[in-house]
C-alpha cells in the first residue's frame, strides 16, 4: 500500500508540472486576448462545427455510413435482428436498422437551427478557462449547457420523422413478427421506446460532429478559416 501511495505521489507532480507548464506557456498570449474575442471565437469554432460537421449528418447516409455516429440497435432490438437473420430475413433486418439512421438523419436537418441557436445564445464567463482546456472543452461546455434544451426540442422532431422516413411502420412489423414468435415459444416480448433511443443517439452524434471540428480547429492552424479563429486559437500555439 505504502509503496502504490509513493508512487503516486512521484508520478503525480510530474503529471502536473507538465500541465502546468503548457499553461503558463500560453497564459501571456491568451491574456492579450480580450475575453469578448475569445468568447466570440469559441462560438465561431462551434458553428463552425455545425456548419462543416454537423450539415454532413443531414445527407442521405450521412449517420447510417458514418463509423463516428451510426446507429445501432439497442439490446432488445438486437434479439429481434439475431432472430430475423436466423430465419432468413437478413434484409428485413437490413431494412429496420437504417430506418433508423433515416429517422436521426432526417431529425438533424429539422433541428439543426435550434442547435445553432443555441450556440449563439451560451454566454462564456469562464471563455478564458474553456479555451485553456482540453481539446473538446468547448463543445463539452456547450453539451453541459444544452443538451436538455435540445433533448426537448429534439424528441418531437424525432417522432416526425420516425413517421416520415417510415420507420414506424417498419418497426411495428418487425416487433409484431418477432413478438408473434415469443407468443408460440414462450419467449419474452418486447415493446422498446425507439423514439426515445434515437434522440439520444442522434444528439450524441451532433456533440460528436461538432467535437471533431473543435479538434481540428485547436490543432490545425489550415482549419482557422477566419481572422478570429486564427487570433483566438492562435494565442494558444504561438
């Protein structure tokens, strides 16, 4: 025990001190910087994300062939997609699984304004603290602030679209067929809440699109694509 707690105590300071210094490092820069402009730079790194991230999410395919973002089954849609190719229906199953993304991929193009939105209206007191941060402080700030407000406004979205794209008669049948199975073996039925699975899902993949971006823009002076970006970020590598 003793020997772990000293350890620690030598590998911590060292942790630290690293940190410390990449700080201390940029402090003179990023104390130049008025706070409105780092402020406004953060937000314009957000809806930068939005814009070149996020708008990728609304095209067709845009979560369903996306490794980042795509939408799988939960647990209990995963019994129905195991018995479904188990009997040969491998495409009906296809079928159920990128409805779905269809669902998420239509929501984001419906809701993408009210994120916007939100970017514009989240007030950075602590901008100076948030752009010192890691490389997703920004986005991890703004998820803390908005992701109830967009879950609100997201979810009746979502039911629209699972009736637009047809995913909620897709997934009736498939349920029904499946349920119908359990009723002859005795199995447990199912009845999940797709709805609210795939708002969860699809506001992850908008944090994860605008995250991505963040990053880019942090570590990538060709992705500053204007003046302040270029001022606000810039002070962090200069």
């Amino acid at each position: 025990m003793f020997r772990k707690l000293s350890i620690f105590l030598l590998v911590f300071p060292l942790v630290s001190c690293a940190q410390l210094q990449q700080v201390v490092k940029n402090l003179p820069q990023v104390q130049q910087t008025p706070t409105v402009d780092i402020a406004s730079g953060l937000r314009e790194a957000l809806t930068t994300g939005i814009d070149k991230q996020v708008s990728k999410l609304t095209q067709k395919d845009g979560f369903f062939k996306n490794e980042l973002v795509r939408i799988g089954l939960p647990e209990d849609l995963r019994k129905v997609d195991k018995a479904l190719r188990k009997i040969g229906l491998s495409s009906l199953a296809d079928e159920g699984l990128k409805a779905l993304n269809r669902a998420a991929e239509n929501a984001v193009n419906e809701a993408t304004p009210v994120f916007i939105s939100a970017v514009k209206d989240i007030k950075f007191d602590d901008a100076k603290t948030i752009l010192l941060g890691n490389n997703s402080a920004a986005t991890e700030y703004l998820t803390t602030k908005t992701e109830t407000a967009l879950y609100q406004k997201f979810n009746p979205v979502i039911k629209q679209s699972f009736s637009k794209v047809g995913a909620d008669k897709i997934w009736a049948n498939l349920i029904n067929k499946y349920n119908t199975a359990m009723t002859l073996t005795g199995g447990e039925k199912i009845n999940p809440d797709l709805e609210e699975y795939i708002t969860e899902r699809a506001i992850d993949g908008l944090f994860i699109m605008v995250e991505k971006e963040e990053n880019k823009i942090r570590l990538d002076p060709m992705a500053r694509v204007s003046d302040l970006l270029s001022k606000v970020f810039g002070s962090l590598t200069n």
